[in-house]
C-alpha cells in the first residue's frame, strides 16, 4: 500500500478508459440522472490516442445509447455495401459463399468506422451531458477501503528511472467514487490487478488472445470501392498459426488492413509482425496497395476466449466493462458493440443503486445484465468456434464452428455444448529445439516495412527519463531460460521492436536482454505471450504512447 500523500476528489462514479465502454458507461450515468458526478481518466494525450479498432461497428449500443446519433453527426457514415470471405494460397484465392454463412455472420447494417474517431465523438456527447473527461491521466493504482475498491491514482508523474520522485515529481491524485468501472480494454493493469486479487477468473476457462496489427492506407481512386469489406484466411499462416486479415474501404479513397495472429501458435520463432508484412506481398493484395501509401500503423492486442472465458466481472465497489472482462466475437471480429452494451449495463445498475443509497457493494446486477441479455445472446451462439479452431484448424474449425453457430442461430442451442480453450497462449509456446527459425523476406520499402519504420507511423512517445513500464520479476529469466528454451520469443512477437537480444562479451551470459520502451504502441501481447509469464505491462505516465489519429 502506497505511503504517499495525495489530494483525493470524491465522485459518483469513477471510469477508468475512455474506450467505447467506459464513455458509454458516462454517458447513460447522465441520461438517467444529470446530476451524478462521474469523472472519465484516459491515459492517451487524448481522448482516441490509443483506440486502435478494425473496424465494423454494429450499430446495437449506438442505438440503444444514442438513439438520434445520425442527426447528432456520429462519425458513422461508411455503411457496408458488399461483404465476402476469402481463403488465400500461396498465389491465388478462393472465395466462401455467403449462403452458406449463419446470418449473424452478415455485415448488413454494420458500418465502417474508425473507433478513435468515434470515440472522439462520444467524448464530446458526454461532456455535454457534464461528465467531466481528464486524458494524460494514467489511472496507476488502486484505493482500496478495506476489501472495498474505493478508487484509482491517476496522474503520478516525474519519476527517476530507478522509481524514485524525481525534481518535478507530481504524485497524482486519489480519485474516489461510489463504484469504479475498468474499461482499459485488453489485458488492461488494473483489471489484471482485479482478477488475481478476487481471483475473479476461478471457474471459468483462461482468456485467450490475439495480436491484431493494422495499416492504415490511401490508395488509387481507380481501385477504392467505399463500403467493401474482405476478410481472409489461409496464407501465409497455414498451420503455424491461426489467424487472419481483414480489408476495409472506409471514406477519403482510405483502406484499413489488418493482421490477427491468434496468440496460442507454438513455435516460438513465429514472427507475427513479419506474416503481416509478407500477407501484403500475396498478388491480390499487392494489386490493391499498388501506387499507394501507408499512412499510419499500429497494434493491440485481442480477447478471443468468448463466453467460456468472461471472469467474475463484480468487486466490492468496482466492475469490469468491455474487453477489461473480454466481450469480443471472434468470428464477427466484433467487439466495440458489446463494449458499449456493457457500459450502459454498468451504468444502470451502477445509477439505481447510487440512487437507493447505496456505494461500495457489488454491482450484481450488472453481472446478471451481462450474462442473461444481449452481450450473452452474442456471445453464447460463437462459444466453440475459437477453440474448434485450435482443436481442429480452419478447416474444422469451419465446419464445426459453423455447424454450431447455425443451430445455435435458429435453436437458441449450441450443439457441442461449451468447448473448453485449455492452457493459457504462454503455456502454448513449445522449446525452440522442436523447430527451425522461419526464414522471412526481408520488407521492400514500398508494400511491406521494418517494425521501427512503422512504428514512427504510429506517432509513438515516451518520456525517456521515466522508469520503464515493462517490468521483469526476474531480469536474469531472458537470457537464463528464455533465450536456451525458447529462442527468448519477445524479440518477435512484439509488433514494435521493444525488445532485443543484444551480443556483450563483457557480462558472464555473453548477451543482455535490451527493453526499448520508447517504442512501446501498449498492445499489451508481452504480458500475454511471455512463456516464462515474466513481463509485466504496467502503465507509463499519462499522456505517454501511441497517438493514433483515426484508428
């Protein structure tokens, strides 16, 4: 417990993520009672800095939040005109028929956003409303009364490298509220924090997840067709990994692309950054991107555990909204949906109680509201399709998966019941000695890029003089055992090339482990992937990361 003495401000409730789910979470607080006091913290220089997102929004929590959000100007504009799934080779591709897809596989009525910009815009309807919104506030600590989570820290900074207050060293704040909601999104530190703590997670499968990258570019006019949208399967993947990609054409002759690695592959010499670049290569791609630009890049990490995986979302005095608990569709590859359900399912229950005098206790009713309405509905039709996949691969994941999913469409049943996921994506990766290194085309400047070239495209800060927000339990664990065993994994399976294996005669192990946090993007896939589980993403001071500008 910390012994620093700080300011404390006392609020209703306090939301930690300006995400889809925590501004939802805002927003209806203030539909249903104007005058609680409710306090947004986000850790990005603004609101949208860290939003990284496909994506194709399913308007449901738009529509149940804001109803009116078309004639309030909502940056959702791009509706999807065509829709279709492609198998790739190694040189040529095969198209899925739709016909054959359950309908809630169909993007009729989904729109191409980008979810920074949206957020953006939700940011804006709730300051209207009065919720009072502080980004560069990184939430870094929880309060706790007792067994009671009273409120965050946020704000502390100024920090020496080595941790101690530096000259210009601000301790923060104490920030309290009647009940607290973590909306940090994926593999967030607070929520982590919550689920080790309560042990939240007991009864219920491991989450699982997936390294998403993405690329932002303005091609030729000629080969834009607003509205379309792909997603692929297959090459360059093959049975290394699973995964895909997906194409959207969203406004302004722009194209989002994106890779998924699904972070449960078991060769450690997988470079999940390195099959993004070479998928850009495959000649139906490189035909689109041909005479183009990218514009801007960035990654994050995904919840795919699904329903199996949703832990205990209620404390004493807090909740866990959004992908926090990990509400994701992994065949939809939809999430932001259910983010903004389980803001408004927060705030309802959160506004009744505040309302009958009560604080501190466990929201159970957000719980039930989660599992019993729409998000269950959701996510319950899907369970089995991630772990068909890493059972049996695509291919029976396919048809396992689909099987389920229709039947579980029009019977409200899933026919393979619940599919267990098993180990966690750490304990996934096997000894380096089972395999042999991928050899990797090396980028050609104009389709494919080094992870440090992109990175730049993804406007990333820190503070150099700050301590280092990846923390290692034991620094001698790299190089001691994940280098011999493991062919040490962090030096690929980031997607910005924080960490590095460096030659150095002059210490005893003839090499050293080198964190670059600068480059840090906060996609959080080294406290997940790590198979010695020896990295801790913690967060750096607010304002400090990405700053993406319409992810």
């Amino acid at each position: 417990m910390s012994t620093i003495e700080r300011e404390s401000m006392e609020f209703d409730v306090v939301i930690v993520g300006a995400g889809p789910a925590g501004l939802s979470a805002a927003i209806r607080c203030k539909q249903i009672d104007p005058d609680l006091n409710v306090v947004v913290l986000e850790k990005g220089s603004e609101v949208g800095a860290h939003i990284l997102s496909g994506a194709v929004l399913d308007p449901v929590g738009l529509n149940a939040l804001i109803p009116d959000w078309k004639d309030k100007g909502a940056p959702v504009k791009t509706a999807v005109t065509s829709d279709s799934f492609v198998v790739l080779g190694p040189a040529g591709s095969a198209r899925i028929p739709n016909w054959p897809m359950p309908r809630l596989m169909s993007n009729h009525g989904n729109y191409i956003v980008s979810m920074g910009n949206v957020c953006r815009w939700l940011a804006e309807q709730a300051e209207e409303l009065g919720v009072e919104i502080f980004p560069g506030m990184a939430a870094s600590e929880l309060v706790m009364d007792g067994d009671r989570v009273a409120g965050v820290v946020a704000g502390e900074m100024g920090k020496n490298p080595d941790g101690t207050p530096g000259p210009s060293y601000e301790p923060g704040m104490e920030l309290r509220g009647k009940y607290v909601m973590i909306a940090e999104g994926v593999r967030g530190s607070l929520a982590k924090q919550l689920i080790e703590k309560y042990d939240l997670s007991a009864g219920h499968e491991p989450q699982k997840f997936g390294i998403g990258m993405k690329e932002i570019w303005e091609i030729d006019p000629a080969k834009h067709k607003e509205g379309t949208v792909v997603h692929t399967m297959g090459w360059p993947l093959g049975k290394n990994a699973g995964g895909g990609s997906f194409i959207y054409h969203a406004e302004n002759n722009q194209v989002f692309i994106g890779f998924v690695v699904h972070l449960n592959y078991e060769n450690p010499y997988l470079y999940p950054y390195a099959e993004f670049q070479r998928f850009k290569h495959h000649p139906a791609i490189a035909e689109l991107l041909e005479g183009g630009k990218r514009v801007a890049y960035g990654a994050r990490a995904i919840s795919e555990g699904g329903w199996q995986s949703l832990p205990k979302m209620t404390v004493p005095g807090a909740l866990l909204l959004g992908c926090s608990a990990g509400m994701v569709n992994v065949p939809r590859i939809k999430g932001n949906h259910n983010a903004m359900l389980s803001g408004i399912a927060a705030a309802n229950a959160a506004a009744a109680a505040i309302s009958a005098g009560r604080e501190g206790d466990e929201l159970v009713e957000y719980e039930q509201d989660v599992r019993t309405g729409l998000i269950a509905h959701d996510l319950k039709r899907v369970r089995n399709v991630k772990p068909a996949w890493s059972r049996t691969g695509m291919m029976g994941s396919l048809m396992l998966g689909g099987m389920d999913m229709w039947v579980a469409s029009l019977f409200n049943r899933n026919i393979l019941r619940t599919w267990k996921h098993g180990k966690t994506d750490a304990a996934a990766t096997r000894p380096a000695k089972n395999y042999r290194p991928i050899d990797y085309p090396k980028p050609d400047g104009k389709l494919s890029f080094d992870r440090l070239t992109n990175v730049a495209f993804s406007f990333t800060n820190h503070e150099e003089s700050q301590p280092c927000h990846l923390k290692l339990k034991d620094p001698t664990v790299p190089i001691r055992v994940n280098l011999p065993e493991y062919a040490e994994p962090a030096q690929r399976y980031c997607p910005a090339g924080v960490y590095e294996v460096v030659e150095d005669k002059s210490v005893p192990e003839g090499a050293r482990f080198v964190i670059n946090f600068q480059n840090c993007v906060h996609c959080k896939t080294c406290d997940i992937k790590d198979p010695s589980q020896n990295i801790v993403w913690t967060t750096p001071q607010g304002g400090d990361g990405p700053n993406y500008p319409n992810m």
